[in-house]
C-alpha cells in the first residue's frame, strides 16, 4: 500500500492526536498528589514540616465524581456523620470506585485514631493506588506529621495532624498543623473533627481559653460524640467552670457506665463541687476496674480525709507508700492525717520536712508546710512559716493563699501594721475567702480604725444579717464603737434561738456589758456550758482570777488554753509562771 503526500501528513496527524490523548490518560492530575508513605527515619526524628499552600478547591478533583454529600459528611469528621458517610457510599464490593476505597479507609483511619470508643463495622475493600490520604493516616500511625500531602483539599489540609492523639512527645510540627487546621476549618467551619485536633493542639501547647472554644464547637457540632464532650468538659473544669463541667459528665455517665475517662470526669467534678460522698463512689468504680491505679488510690484518701474517715484514708496511704514514700501529694495527705487525726504536730512538721526538701520551689508544699510550721511553732526545713511563704510570694505576689497566711502569721505575732499593709492588698482582690475580710476587721479594730471596720461589717451585715460569722465580726465592731446598748440589744434577740456555738459566743460578748463581777463571770460559765472549748471565754476567765490573785483558778482555765494551743509560746509562758506562783 503507497501513500500519497496528503495521505501521509493526514495520517501524522492522527498519530499525534492518538499519543497526545493516550498521555493524558496517563498522567497524574496536578491536583492529585503522590502517594506520602511513612516518612524515613531520618525525618522521623527531626523537623519535616514544608510551608503550607492554601488549597483553590474544598475537594480535590480526586474525588470529583463523588456525591458532595458525602464529601461534606467526611469533612465534618465525627462518628456519627462518618458513618452517613459509609452508609451512602456502600454497595458491591466489586463496584467500588478507587476513590469510594480510599473513603472507605480513610473513615475507618479517623474513626480508629480519633474515636477509639466506636467500632469499624463496615467493609473495607482493598485500596490498590497509593494516596496521599492514605499515607497520611499511616504516618500519624507511627507518629510523624506527615507535611508532604500537597494540602490540595480539606483532607489532606486536616488528616496530618491526627498525630496529636497518637504522640505527645514531638512538638516540631505544632506551627504547622495549627495553620493547616486554621485553613480547613475556613472550609467547614462545622468539622468536628478538625475542632477538636486545634482543642488537643492548644491544650497541649497549655492555651485552655482558645483550647475550650475549640472543644466547644467541637462538642456542640455532634452531641453524642464522647471524646469531645469529655475534652469540653476537662476544659471547663481546668478554667474553673465545675459545675457545667459536672453537668456534661452526669449526662454521659448513664450511657458509658464502665469508660474510665467519664468515670474519672465525674469523680473530679464531684470532689471540686464538694459532693465528697459522689466523687467516692465514682473512685471505687475506677478502682474496681484498675485496683492498680495509684493515683486513683491516693485520690480515694484524699476524700477521705476530706470526709474525716481517717482510719480508712491512713489505711490506703499505707497502701500507696508500698510503691512511693515520695509523691508530693502523699506527704501532704500524711502530714494531713497527722495534724488532724493524730494531732502530732512534730509529726507532720517532720514530713512536711522531707516533703520542702524534695519539693523546695513547690508553691502548694511551700503553702501546707507554713500551715504546719505556724501550728506546730517549729521551722520547717530551717524555714519559718513567714519564710516559707516568702518564697511564693517572690514569685507570684498576689498569690491569695501566700498573703492569708502571712497576713495570719503577722497576726500572731501582733505585728499589726505590717498586717494591715498586707491585708489591704488582699481584700481588694476577686474570689478572696470571707475569712480574709473577717481577719481584716479584727486587724482595723486593733489599731483603733473603727471607721473602716464600721464599712467592711455594715456592708456584710446589710447582705446576709443571719449568718454567724457576720453577726460575731458586727457585735465586736459594734462593742469598738462604743454602742452598748445597741450591742445588748442585738445579743438578747439573738439568745433564745442561737445555736450552741453562737451561744457560746453571745454569752463571751455579753460578759463585756456586765457591771457586776457576779453577772460577768455567770456569763462567762454559761458560755462554757454551751461550747466547753471557747478559747476566749477560758482566756478570760484565766485573767479575772489571776487579776484577783487566785492562782490556782486562774491555772484551771489557763491549762484548758493551752490544751487548745499546745505550741503558743505566750500560752506556755504563762502557765509556768503560774506554776512558779503556785510553788511558792
């Protein structure tokens, strides 16, 4: 066969057309980007991010024949919309598209690695092309951030950073994978899942406020998702949101009765709203799961104690101790126990040694040991309490527990100028205890500010006139100022229907308008009849007879004082001078 010129170039031309098409066929889509297998080991252990491009479509064209339904399940990532999504897409196994696979295993990936509490219970047929999907699945697998997707879509902007639930130990990758998932959620503002790895990535990098918005969204996007609810509520809790934090656990603890993670939320919400009783149970629910855990353990005492079962909470501490002498929050429970229970001072001033000695920049060990040191009126690894709370001070000044106790301290020690400088400072902080205000009014009164004191008191007892401790702060402030009748008035109202408690003290403030010595002293006796161990109403009865030269009365009462306040130098000063008096 001959052809013609003509015939010849018609034919070169549909050579060309033929190769031009066969190599499209072949080709790999630019949008498509090759398979990213698990990185080498060099790059496993050093940084292997590469800058991020900010992707043109919410899909590649990889999977541009699937329904956008679908895409839009996958995008938002949780349990529930990735089982719609496997839900539209099953069929034959035969009649799976390569892309239908790689969605089927992808699903199947997220669910393993994010939502390890649901199950896979659909097929997953064989993936024969190697994707960037898939291989960065597998990279998070082993522990890599896999940057080398081409972040062509929302997937592959997303799937890198499931490494946050599989390593806490790399950090090189943060930056990153905070952009990636900034970008994807400006595609699907409603995933799920991509919510919830910047909630894991902010908590890990210790940003709680942006952590809990994220987890928020994460958690309000699928109501029954748990890891979301319990990472929403763990969040809540540590920015001091308790009782919604409470809340989330109770709701899902009816549907999840043996998952240690809710357990445990329940448990610790329960002990921070105080329900001592609640956060038991829930303990002893962990427990008979892992009757190992050590840290559960230690919890249990510290309810316990909390609860004043100190038989049972000294029982589980010897348990503890088998495995560690030397947890921090051991020591202090121990030291606890001592100065509770036990009343050994000495004791748990010797523990609280040991405890600053391994702990010594430790604020809360710092904090408990210049209790103990102040109670016991010993030094605590050299240090007294003013010492001990100096150091907290030095680094965080307004640090509310450091300033109670040396303001406490200063006290004490009578040193009221100094006292009042501190304490002024105190008040004027948010969330301060009511007993920092009371310790204010005692310290104005001492140093003859009654104007002030008069303000602080009248502002507590026009808010809450029935509460004792208001009423007690109010009639000294008002006995200060001068307004006896007034003060008479009130104490005689009160009387008939106080409880024993307050009698006592009725009965102490009433003895101060007496004008008989009779009169005072039977005040005097039916305040110790309604509380036996009212230090003041014993103190003063020890400075009647001793002013009256009776000794032997004086030293009765005086005893009582010091049975009260064994480690008060003035106390023990005092009683040996009876005791001098006495042997003459």
């Amino acid at each position: 066969m001959t052809f013609s010129g003509k015939n010849c170039a018609g034919v070169w031309i549909l050579v060309a057309v033929f190769l031009l098409l066969l190599l499209s066929c072949t080709s790999v889509p630019k949008d498509v980007p090759l398979n990213t297998v698990a990185k080498s080991e060099e790059n496993s252990t050093g940084s292997d991010s590469v800058p991020l491009r900010v992707p043109d479509k919410i899909s590649s064209s990889y999977f541009h024949d699937i329904d956008p339904e679908i895409m839009k399940d996958m995008m938002k990532g949780s349990p529930g919309s990735l089982r719609d999504a496997v839900s539209k897409l099953r069929k034959a196994s035969i009649d799976y598209t390569e892309p239908e696979k790689v969605l089927l295993s992808i699903a199947a990936g997220v669910m393993k690695i994010a939502w390890p509490t649901e199950s896979v219970d659909w097929e997953i047929p064989a993936v024969n092309q190697a994707t960037a999907y898939l291989g960065a699945i597998d990279s998070a697998v082993k522990g890599v951030y896999d940057s080398s997707t081409g972040n062509t879509d929302f997937l592959t902007l997303v799937l890198p950073s499931l490494v946050l639930l599989t390593n806490e130990s790399r950090t090189d990758y943060y930056a990153d994978s905070e952009t990636a998932l900034k970008l994807s959620l400006g595609m699907a503002s409603d995933s799920v899942l991509a919510n919830y790895l910047l909630g894991i990535l902010y908590r890990r990098e210790g940003k709680l406020p942006d952590a809990l918005q994220y987890f928020a969204a994460a958690a309000k996007q699928d109501t029954e998702c748990l890891q979301t609810a319990c990472a929403w509520a763990n969040a809540l809790s540590n920015t001091g949101q308790i009782q919604q934090a409470s809340d989330i656990a109770q709701r899902f603890v009816n549907h999840y009765p043996d998952n240690v993670t809710v357990l445990k939320l329940c448990a610790e919400t329960s002990f921070a709203l105080g329900n001592f009783s609640s956060a038991e149970l829930y303990v002893a629910r962990v427990l008979q799961q892992n009757p190992a855990d050590l840290g559960y353990i230690l919890f249990r005492a510290r309810i316990l104690v909390e609860e004043g079962d100190y038989i049972k909470a000294a029982s589980l501490l010897d348990v503890y101790s088998r495995s560690d002498k030397t947890s921090k929050d051991y020591l202090m429970l121990r030291a606890r126990i001592q100065r509770d229970w036990n009343k050994n001072l000495k004791g748990a001033a010797e523990t609280m040694n040991q405890a600053v000695s391994l702990y010594p920049d430790d604020s809360s060990i710092l904090l408990f040991a210049a209790e103990i040191a102040a109670s016991a009126g010993e030094t605590v690894n050299g240090k007294t309490p003013a010492e001990l709370v100096k150091t907290v001070l030095e680094k965080d000044p307004s640090n509310i527990a450091a300033l109670d106790i040396s303001i406490k301290s200063l006290v004490q020690e009578r040193n009221w100028s100094e006292a009042y400088t501190m304490s002024s400072r105190l008040i004027k902080k948010d969330g301060i205890a009511s007993d920092s205000i009371y310790t204010h009014i005692k310290i104005c009164l001492a140093l003859a500010k009654t104007s002030e004191a008069w303000s602080l008191v009248s502002s507590l007892y026009g808010k809450n006139p029935s509460d004792e401790h208001v009423l007690q702060a109010y009639l000294e402030v008002l006995f200060a100022l001068g307004r006896r009748t007034e003060s008479a008035d009130l104490i005689n109202s009160l009387l008939p229907n106080a409880s024993s408690r307050m009698k006592s003290f009725l009965y102490y403030r009433r003895s101060f308008l007496m004008s008989g010595e009779q009169a005072v002293l039977t005040d005097l006796r039916s305040s110790l009849i309604a509380n036996p161990r009212n230090e003041d109403a014993l103190y003063r009865l020890y400075t009647l007879y001793y002013d009256k030269r009776d000794y032997r009365k004086a030293q009765y009462y005086l005893k009582q004082v010091v049975a009260l306040n064994p480690s008060n130098e003035d106390y023990l000063k005092k009683n040996s001078e009876l005791e001098g008096l006495l042997a003459r």
